[in-house]
C-alpha cells in the first residue's frame, strides 16, 4: 500500500510529548499525541482545562521546541514552514494606538513590504469581512465582534495555507460568534487553508469540522478521534450543522469522553 500523500498528511503529528522541566520537578503535559490533518479539512481540538491544547499550539506555530515526538507541516519540519501557519489567538491583541490598517498590516510592514502595497493588499480584505468603515478607527472605537474579525482578516492577511484558531470566539455574544465561525469556516471552504481550532464549545466544534479530536486530562493524549458527518439539506453553515440529525449524538459522545460535568459550552 503507497505511504499517503503529504495532502492526505499536511499536518502530520507523531508520537508528540511535552514535559516542562522547573527545577527538580517535571511537568508533563503531553504524551505521544499522534494524529494528522488533511489539506483543506477543519479539525477541532477539544479537551480539559489545562490540558496542553495551547502547548500544542505553540508547538504547531514553531514557538516552542517539543520533548519527543515529530511534527510535520506539508512533509517538512515544522521549523521549516512557520511562515505557513497563521496563529489567531483568544484575544485580539491588537495595538492600540495603530489604526484598524495599520494592525492588520503589520506583519506585511515586518517582511518589508511597502505601504502603498500592504494597503492594496489589505484595504479589499478588510471590506470583504464588512470592515471597510472602520479602516482608518482605533482598536477603542469598535466592538469586540469587530476586533476579533481585524484579528481574523491580520491573520489572513500574510497568506498562511494553515490557520491555528485558539479559542478566538471564546468572549462573543453568541449572535457574533455564529457569524465568525461563519466566516472562518467560508475560509476554510472556499480558499482550501487547513484550520484547526482548539474550543471548549462542544457545539462549535461539531458544527465546524470535518474531525473533533478528544484529548485526555493532562498529561494528554488522544482519547478519541471523530469524523463528523452530517445530513445536511444545503450549504453547511455553523447554525444548519446544529440541525443536523446527528448533531446531538455526537455531542453526548463527546461530552462523556471529556468526562465533565461543567464549563463546556454547547
């Protein structure tokens, strides 16, 4: 049987573990965390509090060096291709004293590019996601659904073919979180970027992927992987996908896995 392919594989995680060394005392917050990432496809990550889901992140993103294990990106090593992962955190972070432009422009400032070209570049982007009002407005002047989506729209901005969405639409009202997980997974449909999303919200991660992985408490390790597949009549939308006949056994599925009986959305 021919090894799969590096689209099949395009993030490919191997045997992954984590231990933070503080003094005498070892930490583990990873054990052989092993599963792989479809080009194109959007996998939720979900799992205790305090369970290494952000570790696994930073990891992802190149920020941190594991302990054992090998992760992949597109074949290579994951130092290779940071500059193909985007990293949307749970807070906007953006600065305030930089307009909307100037926020999502700056890692197009960093690389070098012009101004007159990271405006040509951002200014269509910005009004795509109904932004364009508020170009030239201060982080204070807009709402949080709106800072989330300059958030998005910087992350998208330097074209990355992987996206890390870590817990982004954890503080919106639910009216705007609907709308922004409709965005991200339009993205994800539509331009073909690999996603994976770390949630506590059962709900969303059913409704927004393709596969929900289950992570244990700490140290972690993949308790369950689910391929979600839903009787949809139409176009998949976060608000259609919770109408899904489905729907609902995958949720209780995934609840008793977590072994919780509080703190997770629906």
């Amino acid at each position: 049987m021919p090894s799969p392919s590096h689209a099949e594989r395009w993030v490919d995680i191997r045997n992954l573990s984590m231990t933070y060394e503080r003094g005498r005392q070892a930490n583990e917050v990873l054990r052989n965390v092993s599963f792989s990432v479809p080009k194109g496809q959007f996998v939720s990550i979900v799992g205790p509090s305090g369970g290494g889901k952000t570790t696994l992140f930073n990891i992802l993103a190149g920020l941190l060096e594991p302990t054992g294990g090998d992760v992949r990106v597109a074949g290579q090593p994951v130092g290779a291709t940071k500059r193909q992962v985007g990293y949307m955190l749970q807070k906007d972070l953006l600065l305030p004293w930089r307009t909307v432009l100037e926020n999502v422009t700056v890692g197009l400032e960093i690389t070098g590019l012009d101004r007159r070209e990271r405006e040509a570049r951002a200014i269509p982007k910005l009004r795509q996601y109904g932004l364009g009002d508020c170009v030239h407005a201060y982080p204070h002047e807009i709402s949080g659904g709106m800072r989330q989506r300059v958030a998005l729209v910087r992350t998208l901005i330097l074209d990355p073919s992987i996206i890390l969405l870590d817990e982004p639409f954890s503080a919106l009202d639910y009216q705007t979180r609907l709308l922004l997980e409709a965005d991200v997974l339009t993205i994800c449909q539509q331009e073909e970027r690999t996603m994976l999303l770390v949630t506590h919200d059962i709900g969303e991660a059913i409704s927004l992927s393709d596969t929900v992985v289950v992570l244990s408490h700490r140290p972690s390790r993949v308790k369950q992987i689910h391929p979600i597949e839903l009787s949809l009549d139409g176009r998949r939308t976060p608000l259609t996908a919770r109408r899904a006949p489905e729907y609902h056994r995958y949720f209780e599925m995934i609840w008793n896995e977590l072994e919780l009986r509080e703190g997770m959305g629906t």
